[in-house]
C-alpha cells in the first residue's frame, strides 16, 4: 500500500489521513472476538443482546484496573496491547510501508510481542491517566458505549502529552456517524506545534491532592489560547465509516473520542508509531521546519490535493 502524492499532501496540510479498509473483515472479526472474550460472562453488557450496549456500567461490572477499563461509556482492554495478533494487525508490511513514507524508512521502533503493555505501571499519577508510551505494543482495544438518553456533551478536545510520531486508530467495527468516531480538528497540528516547549513532550509537574490545578500537566498560555481559538473557527471532522479504516494522525493535532448516540458500540485498537531516535529528537524545541524529523518524501511535498478527494476524507471545507 503505498500512499500517492495527494494523500500525503491532505496528511501534512490537515494532520490525519483516513486509509479505508485497511485492516480485513476476517481480522476485524477475530479481533471483536477477542474483545468480547476477555469480558467477564457476569457482565450486563452482552454480546448477543444490543438491549444491553448503553452505557454506563453499573455495579460489579465497574473496573478501574488500568489494563482493563469498564467506567462510564468507556471499555479499554490493555491486556491485550503486545498479544502477536494486535501487533500484527498494526505493524504489518501493509501498514509500514504507508507510515515509513511519512516518517522516514527504516526508522520506526519495532514493538515487543509478550512485551510491556500500557498501564501495566498504573496510572500517571493518582487518578490520571495511564501513560501511553510505556507500552511496546498497541494502546489498546478502545470502546465507547452507546449514551442512551444522556443528554448531548459539548466537544473538548486535546493533544495527548506523552512523546510520539504518529498515532493510528483502527476501527474493528463499523462507526456511524455521530457514533463515538475518533474526532479531528483538521490543520490545528500546525498551529498547535509551536506552543510547546518541546518538539514531542508536554511538560510535567508533581500532582498533589492539596494543589490540584495542574494535574500532572502544564499547558503553556499560548497553547490553550490557540487550541481555545481552533474549537472556535475550526469545525471538526468525525471519522466515522467502515471496518478496517485507519485513521493516521499527527502527534500535535487536537482531536478527542467521539460522544456515542447511535445504538451501535464504537471498537478501535489504538496504536503510536514512534521513530526509534525519539530519544535523540524529543528534547528538542519546536523547529522553524515542522516537518524535519519527517521523511524526505513529505518534506518535498507540494501537491495540491483536489476538492473530491478532501470530501473522502470527510472534509468539507
Ligand atoms: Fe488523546
């Protein structure tokens, strides 16, 4: 699968790429197969029964154990992140050749398989988030259930705080429109790359219970302004569609999961490709050239992608 010109062109100007039906039907199957699985049989939430699929959990079937989540509409099975199928079903050939030719061939790190898997170490800090790049394998399979009758959730978006090139969600299950699909706001990598102090991390601070402003984060003032202005004059791109779409994306572009208010449970496997020198890279502050850690192919990139193919990618403007 090698990508053309255009693709790369909408990826650099807009920081995602939606490549359909990438993974098969027969691996999407195997894939919800083992998601359902690893689900306790005590569980209200039943396979067989879409009767079942609203969220919340409720009850015994609550789990904060941060390799497998079941709180609110949320489900995450980390158990699963360096099993051979999923690292297969992520960095298969397939999938290599598109991303080395956005970020460089031979210089992706290689994942683990039977290796670390995220949120094995626990959370962040207490009551945070689980850091995604301890991990050498996918983040996870990452579902969110149906709202029900909740009422309509305004968007929040973010730019996740942990150093990596390229993330990649991968829907295992058809996602229809206003179904929990992953939520971009298109060019805001580029606006957003530069309000940091550093090229690929966020910097962090102690969290404390008694001094809870910060929350293990700082965000510098010129990025929350830019990211204040984007969910202004930005309308988001919901990347809703079909089995075995993946969804590539830059590491700076602000993007959130999708809020649920279809019958159907939204299933993606997340996945960070890193290049194997982030160490040597990340400590960098933003550069005038965005792109330099990139590959030269997208660097010398100057084609004007048409308006017939930005409407593939769900972008209307
Ligand atoms: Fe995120």
């Amino acid at each position: 699968m090698k990508l053309s010109d255009e693709q790369i062109a909408f990826f650099k100007d807009n920081g995602y790429l939606i490549l359909p039906g990438v993974i098969s039907p027969q691996r999407c199957a195997e894939a919800r197969d083992r998601m359902w699985a690893a689900l306790p049989a005590s569980c209200a939430l039943k396979r067989d029964d879409p009767s079942t699929f609203n969220g919340p959990f409720h009850g015994a079937d609550i789990q904060n154990d941060p390799l497998h989540v079941r709180q609110g509409f949320r489900w995450q099975n980390r158990e699963i992140s360096t099993d051979a199928f999923f690292i297969e079903t992520m960095f298969n050939e397939q999938l290599r050749v598109a991303v080395e030719q956005l970020i460089g061939a031979n210089t992706l790190r290689e994942p683990v398989v039977g290796g670390r898997r995220m949120g094995s170490e626990g959370t962040a800090w207490p009551g945070g988030p689980v850091d995604p790049a301890i991990n050498e394998g996918v983040r996870g399979i990452y579902c969110t259930l149906p709202y029900g009758d909740q009422p309509r959730l305004p968007d929040e978006s973010h730019t996740d705080g942990h150093p990596f090139s390229l993330g990649a969600v991968a829907n295992i299950h058809q996602v229809p429109a206003d179904g929990g699909a992953f939520k971009v706001w298109p060019k805001s990598h580029r606006r957003l790359y530069p309000t940091f102090q550093m090229q690929y991390d966020q910097p962090r601070i102690p969290y404390y219970d008694h001094l809870p402003s910060y929350k293990g984060i700082i965000h510098s003032t010129a990025y929350l302004k830019e990211l204040d202005a984007i969910m202004r004059d930005t309308p988001p791109v919901e990347c809703c569609g079909g089995e075995g779409d993946v969804i590539l994306w830059h590491h700076r572009l602000a993007h959130m999961a999708g809020h649920n208010y279809t019958d159907v449970i939204r299933q993606s496997v997340l996945w960070d490709y890193n290049r194997a020198d982030l160490d040597q890279l990340r400590a960098d502050p933003p550069q005038d050239n965005m792109w330099r850690d990139w590959s030269e192919q997208l660097q010398a990139n100057n084609t004007h992608y048409s308006d017939a193919f930005a409407r593939t990618q769900l972008l209307n403007s």
